[in-house]
C-alpha cells in the first residue's frame, strides 16, 4: 500500500512537470537574450514603417534590439507584417492578429490597418498611450503571445472621430484607431452659408433663401428653387474637383431652425412629414448628379426626424444630432430618452448610412464637473445594437477641460470595440495616468457619478454649476469632493508631473466654487461680505484665488472656458468688475412679491434677490430673474419709504431671445386699487449681438406717498425679425431694482 502511494505522488509530480512544460511551450516568447535575434519580418517596403514603428517602441522596452528584414527566416521566432487582401479581410476596416507554433503574423489590407495592427500587438504586450505626450513603455525581460491561435480585428464603428485635444495628434489618432473629419470632409458640418454664401447673394436674390414666418432668411435655403438647386451643383463640382479623394462632402442646414415655407417647400414639407421633407427632397436632387459621392447632412433640430413616405439616394449619410439626450443616465435607463429611441427606430427604417454625433462634454463650462462618463459604455452599445455605423464624438475640440484624458482616452477605446471592460479599462488609465493619486481619483470620479444618479436630474450640455447646485454640486458633495482630491495630491506631493494632472482636476472645483459664489452673492458661500458700516466687500482672499486659477488655466493650454470662447484672462477681467458692481440702496430689506410668476428655470435666488444690492452680470444663468413670453408684475412693499428714484437693471442677450422692455409702468396702491404714478417708454430696438446690461432709471417725488408699488414691464409683443424663430417668445430678464432717494 505504500508503494502505491509513493508511485501515484510519483505520477502526479512528473504530470505536474509536464503540465507545467507544456504551459511555457504554449507561447511564443520574444526575450532579452544577446545571443538571440530577435526579427521583424516584412514582404516589401510597403510593411516597413510599420516595422520601425513596431521595432521603435520594443526597442525602448527590450536590451536585445529588433532587427528588421526582408523576406523570409528559419531562425528563433519571428513577427510577420503583412499588406495582403485575404479572403476574410472583407473590409478595409479591419486585421488579423494570428500565430503558428513559432511565429507570430500581421496581416491587413493597407498599411494605415497594419499600423492599427502593430499598435494592438503592443498593447496586449502593456505599452500604452494615455494621452499625445504620455506614453507608458514597459521594462520587459520577455514577452510571450498563444502559438497557433488567430484574433480577427473589426471595429464596431466603420467611422470614428473624436474631437478632444490629442485628437489633432496624428499618432494618437493613429495608435487609437481615430479618423479624422478635416482630412476626410472637403466641406464640414453645417454648410448651407458655404454653398450659396448670403453675402454674395442675399441682397440681390432674396428668394434664393428660406421664406421663415413671413421673411425671407439667410440662414436656409429655399430647397425649391431651381437656380439654388444649379449653383450648389456647381459649387459641388468645383468642390469635388479640387478635392477628390476627399471621402464625404457636406450639403447641410446651418446651426439654426430655420426652415423654407415658400408654398412649394411647405407643399414638400407636408407631404413628407415635416421640413425634413424638402430638405431631403432638394438632397435627393444634388445626390443623384454625383451617384459616386457620399453626401453628407445633419439631422438636427427641425430635422432631426426622417422624412416619411420618401426614398433617399443610396448616397446620401445622415448624421443624427440628438443635441437634448439627458447625458446624467444611459440612453437605456433614461425616460427622458424614449422619443429619441423611437426617432432613431425610424432612421433605421429609413437608411442604412445613419451615423450619429455624440455630444460628450458641456459645452457652456468646459471645466466644470460634468458626470456623464459612467454612461459611455452602455450608450456606445446600444448605438451598435441599433445599427449606427459611424460616430462623431464631440468633446472640448482642442481645449483641455474636465477629466478630458479619461474621456478622450475611454471613449477612443469604446469606438473601436464596444465590448471592452469598462471598468478596468478604466482603473489601468487611472494607474497609469495618476499613479498613487489614482484610489482617491477613481472615489473622485465615482462619487460625482453616484451624487447625479442620486438626485436623477436632468444633466444638460448648456448647464453648469449654478443649476446643479442643489444636485451633486451641493456645498455638501463640493466638500467630498475637495477631501479627496486632497487625499490625492498627498499621494503624489513629490511628483511634480503628477501632483500637476490632479492639480488640474482641482480646477474644476476652484471654478465651480467661484461661479456659485457670484450667485449666493454676500450670502453664506458668496463673494461678498457686509462690513462694519453695511458696505459690500469681496471676501479676503477670493480675488487672489482666480487670479491663480486662471494663471494656471493659461499655463495648461485651457485658453477657452467654454464654447463661447471666455478667455481666462477675460474670465479675471470680468470677476473684476463684478467685484466692483455692487450696490448700497434703500430697498435691499424690503420685502418683494412675485405678481407675475418667473419662468421656472430662471427663478434666481427668488424675489429677494431683485433687492439684494448685487447687479447681474453677462451671464443669464447667474442671479438674472426670468419672463418668458409676458409681461412682469412686481410688487414691493416701501411702507411710504422716503425715495424718489427706481432703477432697473435689465440684461440685453439677443441671440438667447433676451431683451429690453418696450415700456415700463409704475404704480403705487391707494384706497384699494393701483394708481398709475408714471410710465417709460424704451426707444427703438436695434439688432445687436453684443450681451450688455443696461440700467433704466425713472423718478418721481410720489412714490413715496405708497405704501407699496407696483412695476409693470412690458415685454415685446413679436421676436424682431433677425431674430424670430418658431416657438421662441421674447424674455424680460432683470437683476436688481434699486430704490434712492436723490
């Protein structure tokens, strides 16, 4: 019976020695020995920038040098590139990575795919490419790949653009498997004002243009108009001519909702299910002169939907703009997205070229906190399921904004192969990126997008941190936040490059904590402070602080702090004069009442904070109270208050339907009815598009006869016409009524 034993442990060792050989004969091993050469094989000189590119970056890694050649080798084992149009390369967006039982092979039909071939085969090795200018090469004494397997490389989108900072970066683009829409689109985008420029033809043939509301409108075509229809086929022509191997060109609506009426267009219009209808109509037109070129156009706003009941050209692509997803929740949890998902249903049976423009980032505070990233993965999914075959991912453009190399970094994964795991891809970008800060950042990161889930609001691209202040930009969850963003810098205080990237991500908290102290003004979190003798003064040190802050934007290359292109040096210069634009007036404790109901998301601080003593400034989301579409009701209660001057501020922003009254009316309460005590007439509005603030001042010596007055502003009755769109009202926005006895 012993012996037994012993010979079965006998057996069982020497199967766990052979088990174990044959484990470490499973791979194919490239090492640092000297006395082994280690070969990159190509076919022709086609495959070698591919090869020095692959030879540069294990160069880097390995002792032992790679050698390039030519032909074919029966020494040690080997890397095969290869430029070859097998059978199961059906596509040009695609390579194989496959071994035998020495060698390893790639093969792809074009060397921009080989180069996507080789950057594969490095990261399976642990190179990575974070960022332009972070790249990870790892120390390695060997590196090994499965003999005899085969891996077929597809990605799940044929077009992928991202339009983050290290998108410009060609090798960026080119290790992470990016297109690139400025080498591939001979006209971009919106593209109307490009075919028939307005100002070479407005003027002389108006009806060249859209009939909008009445008015003849620069922004659109008229999509019926024979002559339209000849000069864009001409200046395609011409377009298409000098850029011929572009692969799309743009025949596209401007960024506007204006559309034709004309009574052909609206004919079109009705027939085919909305202004989509012509536009697809006169689309149809231009598609069928150049059957070989790919047309391009957005569905957006007013043509978001498919036209009904009409067959597109086979080269026409649709660019599907959701510009109002809620970005806070996936697509597939999201309420808020049903009618989008029914739309993009509809697309589906309408073209089988339906690509899709992803807004990533918000657009009005690039630095701002914006927890959207955790829906990445499931949306990118559920575009794939749903049969989109390319995507135009549209981040800061080239200006660093909040956690912009994770996403930029997550989402260019995601284009390729939607299947990845998102979580771990994640942590290795973090550990790689932020070294021993990356605990505290990936908590950062995962609180933000816990706090949003939480409070299940609504996360608009046009928001910011005043609207999300009672939400996860709370005074409480700005705290966690800045705990932890401590705890991250302590991490890696001696590390002078990554103590920066946390650095910037503290950004995003100093700006949110400036932008929601305007807005609490001198109220608890505000920038103000009442001295001794009731003066207004900045709170010590806040000045200081945005000086830094926007000195070190300036240093990190954010040149913009949002899409309306506010400079950091301008951001400065205009908390320099909000610091100074204060007011000490008479009605700062008087009690105000709401006639007239605010417009619910322009609310303010409430009816107090018309009598605060702080002035809004340009930006209509902080402190300015909102009327959409009527006329304001404002009461207050003065007590016979010695006074003889109101002023009202008012806020001018045109190209948000922000205007000035066209009269103001003030009445005071005696014997139970309002008795009209003296009115104003504005003067004549003028097209502008330049947001002021302008102060209106009445006097009377009988407003203090009242116990309480009454103002009564009337907005405009109509939108002026550079300015008039369907279902836009004109607003009436005021910040401060100031009351003095002069």
């Amino acid at each position: 019976m012993f012996y037994k034993k012993l010979n079965l442990n006998r057996i069982l060792f020497i199967l766990f020695l052979l088990s174990f050989k044959m484990m470490a004969q499973s791979d194919i091993s490239f090492t640092n020995q000297t006395t082994k050469e280690n070969l990159i094989l190509i076919d022709s000189e086609k495959e070698r920038p591919a090869a020095i590119i692959l030879k540069s970056y294990l160069d880097k890694s390995f002792t032992n040098s790679f050698l390039i050649q030519n032909g074919s080798s029966k020494k040690n084992s080997k890397i095969h590139l290869s430029i070859s149009n097998l059978k199961k390369l059906n596509t040009n967006n695609s390579f194989i990575i496959r071994s035998n039982a020495t060698d390893i092979f790639l093969i792809a039909p074009n060397e921009k795919l080989l180069h996507y071939a080789v950057y594969t085969l490095l990261e399976t090795w642990g190179f990575r490419k974070f960022t332009s200018k972070e790249t990870y090469i790892p120390k390695l004494d060997a590196v090994v790949f499965p003999k005899n397997t085969e891996q077929y490389h597809k990605p799940s989108f044929g077009y992928r653009v991202l339009l983050y900072p290290d998108a410009y970066d060609e090798n960026f683009r080119d290790w992470h498997k990016l297109d690139w829409h400025l080498e591939d689109f001979s006209i971009w985008g919106h593209s109307f004002s490009k075919l028939l420029p307005p100002q070479e033809y407005f003027k002389k043939n108006p009806t060249f243009y859209a009939l909008y509301d009445g008015n003849r409108n620069s922004e659109s075509l008229c999509m019926t108009n024979d002559t339209v229809v000849d000069l864009v086929l001409q200046k395609m022509q011409k377009v298409i001519t000098k850029n011929p191997n572009a692969s799309f060109y743009s025949v596209s609506q401007n960024d506007d909702v204006v559309y034709c009426e004309c009574p052909e267009c609206k004919t079109l219009n009705t027939k085919y299910g909305g202004p989509q209808g012509s536009l697809y109509h006169f689309l149809n037109k231009i598609a069928r002169q150049f059957p070989k070129t790919k047309i391009t156009t957005l569905a957006y706003l007013h043509s978001l939907k498919p036209p009904t009941s009409l067959i597109l050209q086979p080269n026409i692509y649709t660019l599907f703009c959701p510009i109002e997803l809620n970005r806070g929740k996936s697509i597939v949890d999201d309420n808020y997205s049903k009618s989008f998902k029914n739309t993009l249903q509809d697309w589906n049976k309408t073209t089988s070229h339906l690509y899709l423009w992803d807004y990533t980032v918000q657009f009005s505070n690039y630095l701002s906190p914006f927890p959207n990233i955790h829906t990445f993965s499931d949306n990118y999914k559920f575009f794939k399921k749903n049969n989109i075959k390319g995507l135009f991912v549209q981040g800061y453009a080239d200006v660093p904004g909040d956690f912009t190399e994770l996403r930029q970094y997550l989402l260019a994964k995601l284009l390729w192969n939607t299947d990845i795991d998102i979580e771990a891809t994640t942590d290795d970008f973090l550990r790689g990126f932020y070294g021993k800060a990356a605990p505290n950042i990936r908590r950062y990161l995962n609180l933000l997008a816990q706090n949003q889930q939480k409070f299940n609001s609504y996360l608009d691209i046009y928001s910011g941190p005043v609207q999300c202040r009672n939400t996860f930009l709370s005074t409480e969850a700005m705290n966690q936040y800045d705990y932890l963003i401590n705890e991250a810098l302590n991490a890696v205080e001696q590390d002078t490059v990554l103590a920066s990237r946390v650095e910037k991500l503290r950004l995003a908290l100093e700006y949110v904590f400036f932008e929601q102290s305007k807005f609490y003004g001198k109220d608890l979190h505000g920038m103000f402070i009442v001295n001794e003798k009731g003066q207004k003064e900045v709170v010590k040190g806040i000045q200081e602080r945005v000086l830094k802050f926007t000195k070190k934007c300036s240093e990190l290359g954010i040149y913009e702090l949002s899409e309306g292109g506010l400079s950091p040096e301008q951001y400065y210069q205009e908390w320099l004069e909000i610091a100074k634009d204060t007011t000490n007036h008479l009605g700062e404790k008087l009690k105000v009442n709401f006639l007239t109901l605010p417009a619910e998301e322009f609310t303010g601080k409430g009816s107090y904070g018309l009598v605060d003593g702080i002035r809004g400034h340009k930006d209509y989301n902080i402190n300015w109270i909102g009327w959409y579409g009527i006329n304001p009701e404002i009461e207050i209660i003065t007590n016979k208050l010695d006074f003889n001057q109101i002023k009202i501020n008012f806020l001018d922003d045109q190209r948000h339907w922000i205007f000035k009254p066209s009269k103001i009316s003030i009445y005071g309460f005696n014997n139970k009815e309002w008795q009209l005590i003296t009115e104003k007439f504005i003067g004549n509005l003028s097209e502008s598009f330049v947001i002021k603030t302008e102060q209106i001042e009445i006097n009377s010596k009988n407003f203090s006869k009242f116990d309480k007055i009454k103002l009564q502003i009337d907005n405009l009755d109509d939108l002026p016409i550079w300015r008039k769109r369907k279902q836009k009202k004109p607003m009436i926005m005021i910040d401060e009524i100031e009351l003095y006895n002069k």
